[in-house]
C-alpha cells in the first residue's frame, strides 16, 4: 500500500475526531470539520474517513444501525449503542481475548480479533421512556376517572 499523504484535511478530521467521544457519523465530522474548512466537500470528508479507517488511523464501526460511525481510538475495545437514539460510548471494561483463544481450534477460521457491541438505553432515552410511561398512566387514570364519573352521572340522574 502507498504511502498517506498528510494533507490539511486528513490532519483536521484527525484533530475533530480526537476531541469527541461521541462517534460521530460521516454526516457529523462534515459538519465538524466544515468550520474549520468551510470549503470541504462531503464527498472528500467521506473519502479521507474510508481512506484513513485503511490504513488503521481511525476505527470504522460498522455497528447494528443504519449508519457508519468512526473512532479515532483503534485499540480494541467495546461500545455500547442505544437503541433507541443510537448513540454510542465506549464501554470501560478490559476486551477478553480469551474469546479468541476458546475458539481457536472448534472453527477453520483464523481468528484475528473479535467486536463486541452491547446495546441498551441510554440514561437520556431512559429517563424519557420513563417520565413518557408515568405521563401516558397519568393521562389514562384521568381518562378512566372521567369515564366512571360520567357512568355514574348517568345512573344517577
């Protein structure tokens, strides 16, 4: 494989990935790196994550949803993606290897490594989810309330 040029716009995306942990999408460096390049295509910030994911410089993470997100630290470790606003963290436990080792010898593969992604509800999503439940309960305690007081109107007029 040739060399990488260090281009300016390599350089930047490097630097706007590095001070996020957040996992952005291709969408979200664009938007990133076009304030500090306001010129940048999408197209060329697309080509430089796939370019630079290449040559190990970044992780493409190539999770359970719909779009491609990058990640700066190539060391392996896990994620944790929500499931219902999809973001996603890294995951601060040590990789277990031994999985590799386990199934060293029951496949014909050669293991090289492994990714594992763990999914859930974010507290964010969760809180939601939760003050929506207490919501809709509320709202259909009125509900039901109203509908006993008009039943009881009626048998009683």
């Amino acid at each position: 494989m040739k060399k990488l040029r260090n281009t300016e716009q390599r350089k930047i995306i490097l630097e706007e990935l590095k001070k996020v942990n957040t996992h952005p999408t291709a969408d979200e460096v664009y938007e990133m790196v076009k304030k500090r390049l306001p010129r940048i295509s999408i197209g060329t910030v697309y080509r430089n994550l796939e370019l630079l994911s290449k040559c190990g410089l970044i992780q493409k993470l190539e999770l359970g949803c719909s779009q491609m997100r990058f990640d700066w630290n190539t060391n392996n470790h896990y994620h944790i993606r929500c499931i219902r606003c999809g973001k996603v963290e890294d995951v601060p436990v040590e990789t277990m290897s031994r999985f590799e080792k386990i199934l060293e010898g029951k496949s014909d593969y050669e293991i090289i490594g492994h990714r594992l992604e763990f999914i859930g509800l974010c507290p964010k999503c969760k809180k939601e989810l939760k003050d929506l439940k207490e919501e809709k309960q509320k709202e259909f305690r009125k509900e039901e309330c109203s509908g006993l007081q008009e039943k009881i109107n009626r048998r009683f007029r």
